[in-house]
C-alpha cells in the first residue's frame, strides 16, 4: 500500500490545480520575443558604438588594434591589398592577409572606402556582434521549442561580459566570429546541411580559428550518434549490418554531417594555412610570408611548436587559467555543465588556452571573449531543456527528507514556476553579467583587458588632436605614438611607435634618413627611440609644427622635419601660476620631509645634514613656450660652528625636458636665505617652444650648508 504524507493527502484532498487559460502567457502582439529580440540587438549596437566612439576620444584605441584594420582596409581600396604598417614593423609581414585568414574583410573596403573613419568600424563591429544573437535565439528556440528561454539566451550573449568587454577593444576580426558560429549551430540543427556548408566556408574565410570551432560542433552532434551506434551494434552480437539498416535515416545523416565537417574543418585549417603561407604571396604580388625567426609573438602554423603550444605551458598561470574559465562559466550559471557533450563546443578554445603560455587569452577584456564566449552560451542552450525534467517542488521536499533524486515528473506548480519564474533568475544573471562587463561603473579603469579602459564624460582636446593631424598632407610618412596613429592610419607611409620601447621595430627611418612628420603624444615620450629624440628639438632637423596643450593622452605635437615657422597652437594652454607642493617632488639620497610651521606651506624638503648630491626632484610638466619667473622659496643654514663666506653654494638647480639639453643650471648662495625665515630665489626661464616632462632637480651643494625648500611657483610674464 502506498502511504500519503500530509501535504501530499492535502493536495489529493485539494484535487487538481485550475489550469490558466493559454491566453495568460501569451505576449502582448507588440511585444512578442522576436519583436523584444529586435529592439535589444538594435538598443545594444547603439550602446556598442557609443562606448566604442567614447573610447576613441580618449584615446584608449590605438594601432594595436584599430590602426591595423584601418590602415589594411584604406591601403586595400588603394591598391595594396591589406597593408599594414604594424605587423610589418614587428612581423615582416607584407599584407594582414598573412597573419589572419580575414577574406571576408573584403565586403567592408568599399564601405570604408566611402567613409574612411574609425566611427565606421565601430558601427560595423556594433552591429555585426548584436545580429549574432538573431541566430542564437533561432538555434535556441529549435532546441529548446521555448520563446522566451530562447530570448534570455539571445540577452544574455548581448550583454555578457565577454561580449561587451571584445566589442569595446578597438576592432577585431573576430567580432564576425559570433554570427558565423550561431548561424552555423543553427543550420546544422535544423538539418540545413548544405545552408551550414555555406556558412563553414563564410567562417573558414573569416578567420582561421573557425575551423577548429567547428571542428568542437562536429564532436558535439557526431559524439552522440556514435555512442548510440557502437550500443546498437553491441546489442546485435555480431550482426553489425542489421542496426546500420535499421538506423534512423536522420541519425545517419546528422553523423555523416559530422563527420564531414570534422574532416572538412582539419583539411579547412590547413589549406588556409597554406593560402597563407605560400599562395598570397603569387596572388597578391607582395612579399614571401616570413621565416620563423621573425615572428615573434605571432601564433602561425600547424604544428604545436610554432602555435605556442606545449603541456609544459600547464603550469604558466594555471590558477589565473582556470579562474578565467570558472567566471565564465559562472556567468553562464554553469548550466553547460547539464549537458556534457556541449562541453566539446569549448574543447577547441579551452585546449588552446590552457596550452599555451599568453595569459592574454584567459582574460576577459581582449577580443578573445569572441572565441571563448559563444560555444559556452551555446551549451547553455543545449542544457535548457534539461530544466523541464527538474521538478522543482518535490526537489524541495525530496532534499528535506534526505532523498537527492532530482528528475521525475513536472507537476503542474513546476510547469507553471517554469514559465514564469525563470525571470528572477534570468533578470539576476544578466544584471550580474552587466555589473562585471565595462559599462558597470565601479569596474572602470581595471588594468585587466583594454576593454575596460575608458570612462563616461566625453574629454576636451580630441577635437584640436585631429585637427592637429589634418595639418599632415596626404601621402607624407609619418611616425606616430601609436595611440594617436588611428588619426594618421588612412595614409600608405605611416608607421607606429610600439606602446613602450621597442628597439626591434623594423621602421624605414633613422637618424639620417628621418620620417618628415613625427606625431607625438606625452604619455608615450618612453616610447621614443634615441636616436629620434635628439633630433626632434634641434631646429636644424626639425620644428615644432603644432601643438594642442592638453588631450587625454597629455599633450600633442606635431614635429616637421625642416620646419622653421612659428607652431601653430590648437588649444590655449594654461597662463595661470604653476604652484609646486614640497609634497609633491620625489626625495633623493640627500632630502627628507618634515613639517616645518616656519613654511609657507607647513611642510618642506630639506637636505640631510652633511649630505650632498641630490635633495628631491619634481615630476615631468608641461610648459607652454613663453618667458616665466621661476621663484624658489628657500631657507639656509650652517651645522659649523665657523661662519661660512655669504656666497659658498648651498644649493644647485637645474632643469631638463624631454628632447632638449639643460634648460637652466644654477647655483643659489648661502647668504641671502640665512635669515629666520623664508626667502624667494627668482629667476628667469624662457622656453622657445612647448617643453614636455619639464623636470626641477636641487642638489645639496655645500658639505657644512643644509637648505630647505618650501615651494616652488612658475609664472608666466608678459616679457
């Protein structure tokens, strides 16, 4: 006899729950899933662009990667088939071509062409990403038979992290990755077998991490229907012919699929590598592809070793590896772990990761979020379904009485909770996947990934940097920090300074044979190689062409070589006083701090006593050209007991800036800053041009003298 517990007896008691009428889960016409898809994939390109936009006036875009595709797609429209400077410079390579696979960049030359500019980049990356959840929602929706579920899983590939955090680094290749791959998983499981072809050879013309993508999709669907066939043949003892006659004609098509695509996704993948390696060079008229020597850094080939790969990379970051992996699986609510054999759509990109020793791949933040992202949304697609046969209700109860089986029988309070209450959840894991991506305001500024670079207000100086490029004709070479060569890159002779110093660039310029324009930004000075920087403020070589005094970058110059007219000053710099805290200059060998009521400020550097050499420096300013006062407030005093002479040095100053000798050397007396307080050392500095990373450095000149500085101004003067 079966006994009844009491809640169960209630609910007998009770009689079946009043089903809704079908017409209270309906959406309203106006608002269907398909109607809701559209506007979110249209809401979220319009969001893509404009943070994309705002990070270009910022500055945070830069040659790596954006001036890369600008310059291939410009010289491609110009008669050299993706050229590009940059990986000339650290690659030898003569055309993009050959370090990616990217024919289907072809079908945006003539849109670029038309409107050479980075905003049409961004529209086009904006809008190729958002359509990609129209065929994840089409795949999900014939999987799951579930509109709704099929719509969180289309939300939550537009606002995941990974997706947001790719879309806003600059602009990549493999922002096209998502939409092949969705539209393939698609075809394939609709049994489009011939659409899913086309879309393979769209992919495999897109980039050559495709292939090996779909290779994963291959051991998804094919993995099942082996393991279904080899059980059918074990139950025939021996009459192996019988379960092939007898398999069902769609399983038997869906495995051959499979295995044609896995064998058409290796031969894919090498033929591409020959493409690139041997045939672009005849079909493009350009360079051989480069020996190995010279590509450092760069993933191409077909074996493990020149793919970077190897089981001893294991152990290079292990922790930060599977970290990378268990967030994004997290943000996916590990649901793919429901459906196993969806884990062989991540197997590819996940071997490559965790065998590889560039942990830039396991960071969310660079374009690779395009690669790892997809196949993890589409396992949460496989494991939608698996909800259904959850019943959530006696889970519950089960779990109070110890009894840890999970799947039976939906009742009808489960069938109802299904379709309504996955939206807490749902509604949960996307804020959750917004909260972490860029546009969470508290993540802003994160080192991690260069997606993350940017910030809300729109900055002052973009405007005058371009106008400050505009004054370079068309055609000159050039050589710019590589964060503003974006404003430059629509030009077949410019060439890219590396993001720090980097004496193996491959540049067709040196010290006698400089480039004409030279396209400084002030955070990338380091950047510039010596021989450069000697020449730049020597009036015989170059001039200061123009100069905007403040971007987000710092200041912008633009040096021409033989120039001998007056800059042209984009932006009015500041003509208020400089004012120089002690607190703010760097203590030396021979300075300390200490509070001192008799300074202006309550504190000052002083130097130690019987010490000599350098007390404290300032960090680098910029100075506008113009004549200034130069006022060092200062006291002096003796630790001898003898007198010193009123003229013995106590102090040396000097000054330097980034490209020029000494701007001033002087020595300030003992005497006249001997008395109870603090007096004013002035003096006059005129700087012919503006001056980058103006350094003040004091130096304790007298073995038995101390000196204190309190503050130091710089003001400008109509003279």
């Amino acid at each position: 006899m079966v006994s009844l517990d009491a809640a169960d007896s209630e609910e007998v008691a009770r009689g079946p729950e009043p089903r809704l009428p079908p017409s209270a889960w309906r959406w309203p016409r106006q608002f269907t899933p398909v109607i809701l898809l559209l506007i979110s994939a249209t809401l979220a390109a319009f969001v893509y662009f404009l943070v994309s936009e705002l990070r270009w006036w910022e500055f945070q875009t830069a040659t790596w990667d954006l001036g890369i595709y600008q310059q291939a797609l410009w010289s491609t429209s110009h008669g050299r088939p993706f050229y590009e400077s940059a990986d000339y410079e650290t690659g030898g390579f003569s055309t993009f071509l050959q370090v990616h696979s990217a024919f289907t960049l072809y079908a945006i030359v003539p849109l670029y062409a038309a409107f050479p500019s980075p905003s049409t980049l961004f529209a086009v990356q904006s809008a190729v990403v958002a359509a990609a959840c129209i065929p994840l929602y089409y795949f999900a929706n014939a999987i799951t038979s579930n509109a709704r579920r099929s719509l969180l899983a289309a939300l939550l590939y537009l606002a995941s992290s990974a997706t947001i955090s790719s879309v806003l680094y600059d602009f990549h290749v493999e922002a096209f990755v998502p939409l092949v791959y969705f539209s393939f998983l698609y075809c394939f499981e609709t049994r489009r077998y011939l659409a899913s072809g086309a879309v393979a050879l769209v992919g495999f013309a897109t980039m050559e991490v495709v292939p090996a993508l779909l290779a994963g999709v291959a051991l998804c669907y094919g993995i099942p229907e082996l393991i279904t066939l080899l059980r059918r043949l074990r139950n025939t003892r021996g009459a192996w012919f019988t379960p092939l006659l007898e398999w069902p004609r769609t399983s038997a098509l869906r495995f051959l699929a499979s295995i044609s695509l896995l064998v058409a996704s290796v031969a894919g993948y090498l033929v591409l590598l020959e493409i690139r390696e041997v045939w672009l060079a005849g079909w493009l008229g350009v360079s051989s592809f480069p020996p190995s020597a010279v590509m450092g850094g760069y993933t191409i080939g077909a074996s493990p070793s020149t793919l970077g790969l190897s089981l001893s990379n294991l152990g290079v970051g292990l922790g930060w590896k599977l970290e990378y992996w268990v967030l994004l699986l997290s943000l996916v609510a590990f649901l793919p772990l429901l459906s196993p054999r969806s884990l062989a759509l991540t197997l590819p990109w996940f071997s490559f990761t965790m065998l590889s020793a560039d942990l830039n791949l396991t960071e969310i933040g660079w374009q690779y979020g395009f690669l790892a992202g997809p196949p993890l949304i589409a396992g949460l697609v496989f494991a939608l379904p698996r909800l259904d046969r959850i019943d959530w209700r006696q889970f519950v109860r089960r779990k109070l009485r110890g009894n840890r089986q999970l799947v039976g029988r939906p009742s009808g309070w489960s069938r109802r909770a299904a379709g309504a209450g996955w939206l807490v959840p749902a509604s949960l894991l996307l804020v959750t996947n917004l909260a972490i991506s860029p546009l969470g305001p508290g993540l802003l500024g994160l080192p991690d990934g260069n997606g993350y670079r940017w910030s809300y207000p729109a900055p002052p100086g973009f405007a005058a940097a371009v106008q400050l490029a505009g004054l370079i004709p068309a055609g000159s070479a050039i050589l710019a920090s590589d964060d503003l060569f974006p404003l430059v890159a629509n030009d077949l002779n410019a060439y890219s300074l590396h993001w720090d110093y980097d004496p193996t660039l491959v540049l067709p310029f040196n010290a006698t044979s400089p480039p004409t324009y030279v396209f400084l930004a002030q955070n990338r000075l380091y950047a510039v190689p010596p021989w450069l920087e000697s020449e730049l403020y020597n009036s015989t070589i170059f001039g200061l062409r123009g100069e905007v005094w403040s971007t987000p970058a710092g200041a912008v110059l633009l040096f021409e070589s033989g120039y001998r007219g007056p800059p042209v000053a984009l932006a009015v710099p500041q003509t208020r006083t400089m004012v120089i805290d002690p607190s703010e200059l760097s203590l030396g060998p021979a300075g300390y701090e200490a509070p001192d009521p008799v300074s202006p400020t309550g504190v000052a550097v002083s130097s130690a006593a019987g010490s000599l050499g350098l007390i404290a420096q300032s960090a680098g300013y910029v100075i506008a050209g113009g004549t200034y006062l130069l006022n060092l407030y200062l006291h002096t005093w003796t630790n001898s007991s003898a007198s010193p002479s009123p003229t013995t040095d106590a102090l040396t100053v000097d000054a330097n800036a980034f490209g020029q000798s000494l701007l001033f050397e002087t020595s300030v007396p003992y005497g006249p800053f001997s008395g109870a307080g603090y007096a004013a050392f002035n003096l006059t500095l005129t700087l012919p041009e503006l001056s980058l990373e103006v350094v003040y450095r004091f130096y304790a000149a007298g073995a038995n003298l101390g000196v204190s500085l309190a503050e130091i101004r710089l003001t400008p003067t109509a003279g």
